[in-house]
C-alpha cells in the first residue's frame, strides 16, 4: 500500500446529508435512527466522492468526478455542520452498545471532516489535492467490468479534466508552500506521462476503432490540461511560494484529536517517541553485533540487503516467501485468515511501476465482480545499466523483502481488509478507515511476527538479521513521528529533518531528504509509529483482561472484524473497564 496515505484523511472520511429523510429519521428512535442515518452517511459520501466510492465497489459512480467547486464544498461544509448537531443533541442512552460504537465512529468522522476542510484546508493551500485526484489506474487494474464499458468511464473523466482544474485554479490561494507545490508538480507529470504511455498500453486490447479514436481525443485534451497545471504551477505559483508550511502546536493538537481521538499533547507523544527511537537503536546495534562484531552496525545493515535474489529469479523467491509466511500465520494461530483470502503475486503491470518496488492491490469492501487481489512486485527493467539493476534488487534483499510482504500482504493490509470485508461489520465500520489503525496494524504486524519467531529457525544469526531488517523499518516510522512533531510544533527545518533520517535512520541523502520533505505536507506520517505504539499498548490492555484466557489470534480476529476507527475507539469496543479506555500509550 504505498501511495501518499495522507490523502486518506479527505478522502475516507464523510460527507452527509440527511436533508431529503429528514423526516423519515424524526420518527425513528434508537438503533433505528443510528441505522438509517449510517445509510445517508453513506450515501452522501459516495455522491459528493465518486472516486472514492468507484474504489470501494459502487460501480454505478463510474465515470463520474467530483465537484470540487467552492459553492459545492460551502454546501457540504454546512450540512456537515448541520448533521454534527443532530448527532451531538441524539440520546445515545437509547443504543444498544454495537450501535453506540457506530455511532461514535460516524460522529468522529463527521467532525475530522469538518476539521479538515476549515483548518487543514486541503482546497485552498494543497495544490496536490488536484494534481492527483483524478486517478485512471482502478479502471485499467481491475476487470469490474467489460474493457470497452470501462474505457467510456476513463473518457467520461478525461472530458471533465479541463473543468476540474479550472475550479482548482480558481480555489488555490495566491500564495502556496513551496513543498506543496513542488510534489504537486510531480505529482502531475507523472499523471500527463501515465496517460500519455502506460494507460495508452494497458488499453491495446480495445478492438474498437470508433471508441478509441473517441478515447484519443480526450486523453490528448487531458494530457494538455496536466501539463497546462504545471506550467500554472510553475509560472503563476513558484515565484510566490512560501515555506510556512508548519500547522502549529494548537492546530496539530487538534489534528490528534479529530483524526485519531488523540488527546495527548504533542510534546508528550514526542518524548515518547525519542524514548521508542532510543530504544530501537539499542535492539538495531545489538543485532548488528550478533552478526559481525567487527563491524560498525550501519556496515552490517547495508551489507545485509547485498544478499538478494537475482532478476531472473526475482518473482518466484518472492512467491515462495509468501507461501511460507501465509502459513507461518497459520501454524502458529496468529489470526484467522478467510477460506477465500489468497493473494496473486506478479510482476507489476507496465503502466504501474512507478508506484515502487512492491505494492498491494486489493478489492474495496463492497467490490463483487473484481475481487481479485494482487501482491505485485517490480522487476528489473533490462534496459537499465548493471548499477541501477543492483541497487533496484538491493532493495529485495531476502530479509526486507519477508518484511516488506508482512506489512503488505500476511498479516498486513491485505489480511486487514480480507478479514474485514469477510466480517459481519456493518457498512459505516467497512467504510471508515482510520490512518492510524492502518498503518499502525501493518506495521505492528513486522515486529508482531519476527517475535513470535518467524524466520528464528535455530540460526542466531538469521534470526538477528531477520530482527535488523524489522528493526531498520522500525526506525523510519519512528522518525518520522519525531520529525512530524519536530516540524510543526518547534520549528525543525527541511535541511534539519533530513540530518535527523540520515543520523537515526541510517540512510542517505536523498532518501533522507525525501522523507523530510513528506513531512511538510504529511503531518499525520507519524500514525505509523503511534498506531503500532497504540496496538501493541492495547494488546497488553485486552491481555491483562482475559487473563487466561487470552490468545493471540482471538485478539487479532476481534481486532480486524470491527473495522479501522481511531484506536481509541477501538479501546472501547475491546475493553470493558472504562478506567483503562484513556490509557492509550
């Protein structure tokens, strides 16, 4: 799942109107009224984002775009406002307790959206907001339908990309960060050159001459309008850009709170997290000693991903590997995994691998013709040089890479969304998605699996390795939520983010700089730590609870059926003394 998460706080969180059924909730009472007003919830959400809800499985949406219009986003802001009131005048002592925790997750929704649109402002200040959003790639990755039915879909939205970015144009301030608009720049090229080659042959099976002379047309006029907002970008933007990019300490604090139920200061989460990067450290170097004494620990790390599978054998040592790890899971109990739940390796599409070295395509929860789920990884290109081969397979070194599928695939995000959308959760649990739970169970699923002794076969040095390459993940997530904090709440500059990856993540320059440059418009890229750091405090929680009666996987399985809301949410769900449900870290 490596895509720029931080859209998942506009997109995944909701829109309401409840205007038309007014009348009909009046008269409903308890359960009843939760229920149907979950339905306008829904209902809203897809209408007001159609892509959003194509992804999720509603194909009567297909071909349409949203409204980003500011009249469009006035009106949805206000009945947003309008519903939050309802909701915080409804008798919840009238709940059953299932329909209480859909309650407080559709509230929470409600007022993160709310939140983001008047003080994270993703319309006004995030010129990425437009530069991404109209993504062709779920029509040509999943056979939901005919290829014709949806090539008209794909050019539906192509004709409606000149309109969309004039409205962009017309909401965007006069003067915009400078990170925002650089990545949104790239952002956008990589779009115009998506449309221009890869979405071109991903469609070379069409055999409708008419149709695609119609697609042609409107794929060029899509790709002139990209990289028209470029050139905007670069010429009307860049010479005004400004580096205040930084939220503040009271608007981050409010950023924990209506995103993820949070409410401890920022300060105190990173004393926290400089106390876990500590700690981390101490079990990378100690690995790294366990393996060559003689060397310094970074020496050990970058000598580790020098073992990897060759480009000919790339895709088969993968696909072994996921064998092996879906049965580890099953051996040893870790969580149930749905009769139905098997993923297909393969190479990444053509049109796709820009996306990175791996990724997971999985179906959304509500998709029943395209259900399949692929697991892709990038191959070598031939045509690179021997350097650049070696430095893309170094990326598959055999540790990283079973670490890699584990966040990914077993027990990871495809687990996570298999085990959800197999559940009987209802549609606001399936549809809300919290960045924190996400990230946060992928990444508890790395540490999770190598101590419960995946890869530990009796081999000390294995087993460190195993541990290093967990570890080195660990730091990464880690930083970034010292970083995050460090950014937008004390001032830390790009150029002193980027020293704090290369100093406690041990990599390079550029890696380094890129991920310092995420965090100027990624705040939230912290939830991967905090969420893992949240799990894992509720695991101890949900243990000392059913004292004998605990299990690992009985934990995982409730944890996955009951959707992805902020883990405090869940806290509530899963424990029953109340005294405890704050006690998040």
């Amino acid at each position: 799942m490596k895509k720029l998460i931080f859209l998942l706080a506009v997109v995944i969180t909701a829109f309401i109107s409840c205007r038309d059924n007014g009348k009909v909730i009046s008269t409903l009472k308890g359960d009843a009224k939760i229920q149907q007003i979950s339905e306008d919830f829904i209902a809203g959400t897809l209408a007001w984002r159609p892509e959003w809800a194509v992804w999720n499985g509603f194909h009567e949406f297909d071909g349409k775009t949203s409204d980003l219009s500011k009249e469009s986003i006035k009106n949805e802001l206000a009945r947003l406002k309008s519903f939050n009131q309802i909701l915080n005048g409804f008798d919840t002592t009238s709940l059953s307790s299932r329909m209480y925790y859909d309650f407080r997750i559709l509230r929470q929704g409600i007022q993160n959206t709310i939140f983001q649109i008047e003080e994270m402002e993703p319309y006004t200040k995030n010129p990425m907001t437009y530069a991404g959003a109209l993504d062709l790639n779920i029509y040509i990755k999943r056979n939901f339908a005919p290829v014709e039915e949806r090539l008209k879909s794909i050019i539906d939205i192509e004709n409606a990309i000149p309109a969309f970015f004039s409205v962009a144009k017309s909401n965007l301030d006069d003067s915009l960060a400078k990170p925002f608009i650089e990545t949104a720049i790239q952002i956008a090229n990589g779009s115009a050159e998506f449309l221009e080659n890869d979405l071109i042959i991903a469609l070379k099976e069409v055999k409708n001459d008419s149709l695609m002379a119609v697609f042609k047309t409107a794929n060029n006029k899509a790709i002139f309008e990209l990289k028209s907002f470029v050139e905007y970008l670069e010429k009307e933007k860049l010479p005004k850009a400004h580096n205040n990019y930084a939220l503040g300490r009271e608007k981050y604090r409010k950023m924990l709170f209506y995103d993820e139920d949070i409410s401890l200061p920022p300060e105190k989460i990173l004393e926290i997290g400089l106390s876990e990067l500590s700690r981390e450290k101490d079990v990378f170097n100690a690995m790294a000693k366990i393996i060559d004494p003689k060397k310094k620990p970074v020496e050990v790390y970058h000598d580790l991903q020098k073992g990897h599978p060759t480009s000919d054998n790339l895709l088969s040592d993968v696909k072994k590997n996921v064998e092996a790890i879906r049965q580890f899971l099953i051996d040893k109990k870790i969580v149930t995994i749905p009769s139905e739940a098997h993923v297909k390796v393969e190479e990444t599409p053509k049109y796709a691998r820009s996306t990175g070295t791996a990724s997971m395509d999985s179906p959304g929860p509500f998709e029943k013709k395209a259900t399949e789920a692929y697991y892709y990884i990038t191959p070598v290109d031939p045509k690179w040089t021997a350097k650049q081969k070696e430095d893309w397979l170094s990326m598959f070194d055999y540790y990283t890479t079973d670490i890699t599928t584990i966040h990914e695939v077993y027990p990871g995000h495809y687990i996570q969304f298999a085990h959800l959308n197999a559940s009987s959760a209802t549609k606001i649990e399936k549809i809300s998605q919290s960045y924190a739970f996400v990230e946060g169970w992928a990444h508890y699923a790395e540490k999770m699996m190598i101590d419960e002794g995946y890869g530990n076969t009796g081999d000390p040095i294995k087993a460190a390795k195993y541990r290093l390459a967990q570890s080195g993940e660990a730091l990464l997530r880690i930083c970034r939520l010292c970083v995050s904090i460090k950014m937008h709440c004390e001032g830390m500059s790009v150029d002193d983010a980027t020293k704090f990856f290369m100093d406690n993540w041990y990599q390079g320059e550029k890696p380094s700089r890129q991920e310092a440059i995420r965090g100027t418009f990624d705040p939230e890229y912290l939830y991967y730590s905090l969420g893992k750091l949240q799990i894992l405090k509720l695991r101890e929680d949900y243990k000392k609870q059913e004292g004998d009666n605990f299990s690992l996987q009985k934990f995982h399985d409730l944890l996955l059926d009951n959707g992805m809301p902020p883990i405090q949410i869940m806290r509530e769900k899963l424990l029953k003394n109340k005294n405890i449900w704050t006690e998040i870290l």
